[in-house]
C-alpha cells in the first residue's frame, strides 16, 4: 500500500475478507486527520451531517488522544470502541449504505474501460476520474451529506463525540488504503478483481497471441512470401498427453503486509561514518511497501489488463519520498536535494498527499485550457452562487487558474479537467483539498480555508 504519512497500515485480514480488522492508530498529534482528496471528501460527509459542532470538535479531540480502539469494516457499518475520559467504553458503529449489485455492475463497466482506474487502485489511490466516471452512470462511490448514520452505545440519536472519533480515524485508514471505501459499499478487493476480469473482452488474450496466419521464417530465405497455417495440436493428442502434464504449482500465499525495516540504530554497533542509519531504515521500509504494491498487483486477477504506472521523475519521487517521511531531517534532507526553498517543497508535498502524482503535475505545471471548458466553468460558478442568492466571488483569470481579486484562493484546473483548490500562505500557494468535477465546489473549499482560525500552517 501506498503510505502517504508513514503510517502503519495495521491490516489483520486478507484482502478477500468480507470483514477487516485494524489495530488502533497512534494518536494523530501534529497532523491533519485526512491528506487525500477522498479522505477529505469522507470528512466533508461527516461536518456536513453532523447537527452539533462541539461534538465534532470532541470527536477529533477524543482521535487524537488515541482513545478510539480496533477498527472493523465489513459491508454498511464500522465499528470501534470508544473511550471517554473516564475509562468508560462505548461501542460505536458508523452506518453506509451497501451498493446494491446492480450499481456495481455499472461501477465494473465503467472501470473496465479505463485500465488506469484499477492501476491507481492497486498503487492506493482513488482516481478523481473513476469516482466521476462512476457518477455518470449514477452511482455514488463517496458518502455525501446524510449518508453516514451514527449508532452509539452512549444514546445519542446524532454524531457524538464517540462516531466523530471513529469517522476521524477511518479518514486515516481510507489515506491508505481505498479498497476500505469500497469494503464498505459492499465488494472486496479480492471480488472486485475477479469481477472486473469477467468484464473483460473475450477477444483480449486471442489478440494479444497475434494473427491467425504466420509468416514462414523460411520464406525471407526463400523468396516465397507465403503465409503458413496456424500451428496445433490434434484433440486426440492433447488427450493422450494430459496424462504425462504436470500440475501447475500453487500460487504463492498474498502476502498481508510489507515487512519491517530492520533496527539499524539500536543494535548497539555505531553505523559507519557518513551512514544515516534512520534514513536507510525508512528507505528499507519504503522498498519494501512498493515491493508489496508490485506482488499484490501481479497477483491479481486483473494484472493482465493495468498498464504498468508511468515511471516517477526524481523529482516526483522525492516529494513521494517525503509525504511518506516523518518529520525531521529525513524530510529535509529531500528538500535541499530538490534545490527549491523549504516553504515550497511542502507545497509540492501537499500537492502529492491530496492528488499524488497527477496533483504534484498540477502544482508543478501550467497550461491553456480550451476556451470552451473555461467558459462552461464561469456558468458553473454563476448558477452555484445563484443558487444562494448571491454573486459570486469576482475572479482574474490567469492561463489556467482562477485568481480571487485580494490573492488568498485560486482555482486550478487540471490536465484531466478536474478542479484544485489552492490558498496563498505567506507567498506560496497551497493546495487546500484534493480533485472535484465542480469548480464552485472547489472554490468553496478553498474559500473555506481562507477563513479565520483554518488552514494556516507554520
């Protein structure tokens, strides 16, 4: 799995499992609760729904300080306990409907289509583009406002402290790992697979084999040109030589998790002179993290139809490097690589935890959209603001991002259409949340930033 803030990822069932269980979080101190685009948008569900404000706040509060227990995730509900202050125990359960199976029949078609939808997945991201994909043909993959019911032991009929808590937490988990997302609307990573290669066409492996005819390597010799007939073998000898087969060997057993680095700075011999044993421990870790991403996705059933990821610049692998580094001189280490000021590497790092590489191209690179998308956009923005009765917020446009006229918010739009909120924080902008399909839904989270006592960072 992709671990975006170094976090362990605390898995104790197979990826097959109907039901998982997760080891409780470390508190989350220091740091936000949620880092990618769909982990904010699952925050967004949550202090949208809930009535009562102080209990979000004693919810993140009771995150924080570690007093959320094993999470389980099974189809329609998450479950922890809960601890008060006190010591007193809740249970509490967080309610989302299962997505009947007529709905994932159109989420399957409309990613079998795309093969960089499964491959984003596979690498632990949650594609903006599947997620709109999956719109279109009207299913909801991410809660929306009202969509996640609270149930808790405590008696309260709305969000308390306690399923705040839990939903905070589950934001850290669905960081991590998306599949837990689609766990709870009702498939398995290891169904979904299966049921995305029943999707595929029937024709794939016959052409990937080559043309029916062959052309005779003797005939280049010869000077004939002519095509030979497909090679076989006769029924009746394939029977008789079934017996002489081997059987395949076992697939090998998926492997739960990455192993561990090795203690390398407490196992009482000093490290030679030069050596930074704490990076070379987090480098170990990290190797072995992608090493596991590559095995699970090879041993998936629908290997054969991801393309393999674009491969990353050093540039690009250094601010991933980072987002996954704890903070310190491992972090800073990869700034001063970079030869950019530290206050814009962690922009950049930003720009990979919310959108990982295709958000690092949008903070990184500018363009000219079409005059078409920008004009359809200026009608969204008008008929968003309409809606409430008020204009909208004047905005200078510039290439290919929207300015608000004092400076602090800008819209960027992204190479694949999508829309980034960014804030401008002591001269260099931020992003302020990952990708939407809506323009007026980014500015709003970008406004939303802006406002007193939010989003300003050290």
């Amino acid at each position: 799995m992709t671990q975006h803030n170094g976090e362990p990822h605390g898995r104790s069932d197979g990826a097959g499992e109907r039901e998982r269980t997760f080891a409780a979080l470390p508190p989350a101190r220091g740091r936000a609760f949620a880092r990618t685009w769909w982990g904010t948008r699952w925050l967004r569900a949550l202090e949208d729904t809930a009535l009562d404000g102080e209990q979000l706040r004693q919810g993140r509060r009771f995150a924080r300080q570690g007093a959320v227990g094993a999470v389980t995730v099974r189809p329609g509900r998450i479950t922890a306990v809960v601890r008060d202050r006190d010591g007193t125990a809740h249970r509490s359960d967080v309610l989302l409907q299962e997505l009947p199976d007529t709905d994932w029949q159109r989420v399957l078609e409309v990613t079998a289509r795309e093969s960089g939808h499964l491959a984003a997945l596979l690498d632990g991201e949650m594609p903006p583009h599947l997620v709109e994909d999956a719109l279109s043909v009207g299913v909801e993959l991410l809660p929306g406002i009202g969509d996640l019911d609270p149930s808790c032991g405590c008696g309260a009929w709305d969000h308390c402290p306690h399923t705040a808590a839990l939903s905070y937490q589950l934001a850290r988990l669905l960081d991590e790992d998306p599949f837990v997302l689609l766990l709870l609307r009702g498939r398995t990573e290891r169904e979904l697979l299966e049921e995305l290669g029943a999707h595929t066409p029937a024709g794939a492996a016959s052409a990937a084999a080559g043309p029916v005819g062959e052309q005779d390597p003797a005939s280049d010799l010869g000077g004939t040109g002519h095509s030979v007939e497909p090679r076989g073998v006769l029924a009746e000898e394939a029977f008789a030589r079934a017996a002489d087969l081997r059987p395949l060997p076992a697939e090998p057993p998926p492997v739960s998790a990455p192993g561990g680095a090795p203690s390398l700075t407490g196992a009482g011999t000093p490290p030679a002179s030069g050596v930074d044993a704490a990076a070379l421990e987090f480098l170990i870790a990290d190797t072995a993290s992608r090493a596991h991403q590559l095995l699970r996705a090879a041993l998936s059933p629908a290997h054969a139809l991801s393309d393999p990821p674009e491969p990353l610049t050093p540039f690009q692998d250094a601010v991933r490097l980072a987002a996954a580094a704890p903070e310190g001189p491992i972090a800073e280490r990869l700034s001063a690589h970079c030869g950019i000021p530290p206050a814009s590497f962690g922009a950049a790092v930003r720009a990979w935890e919310v959108g990982g590489a295709l958000g690092l191209t949008v903070w990184e690179e500018s363009w000219t959209p079409e005059p078409e998308t920008m004009a359809r956009a200026r009608d969204q923005l008008a008929g968003a603001w309409a809606e409430e009765d008020v204009s909208p917020p004047e905005l200078n446009l510039s290439g290919s991002s929207w300015n608000t006229l004092d400076g602090s918010a800008q819209l960027r739009i992204g190479p694949d259409g999508s829309w980034w909120p960014y804030v401008a924080e002591r001269g260099v902008w931020w992003p302020a949340g990952g990708a939407e399909t809506d323009p007026a839904a980014a500015l709003a989270v970008a406004l939303r930033q802006k406002e007193p006592g939010r989003g300003e960072r050290g």
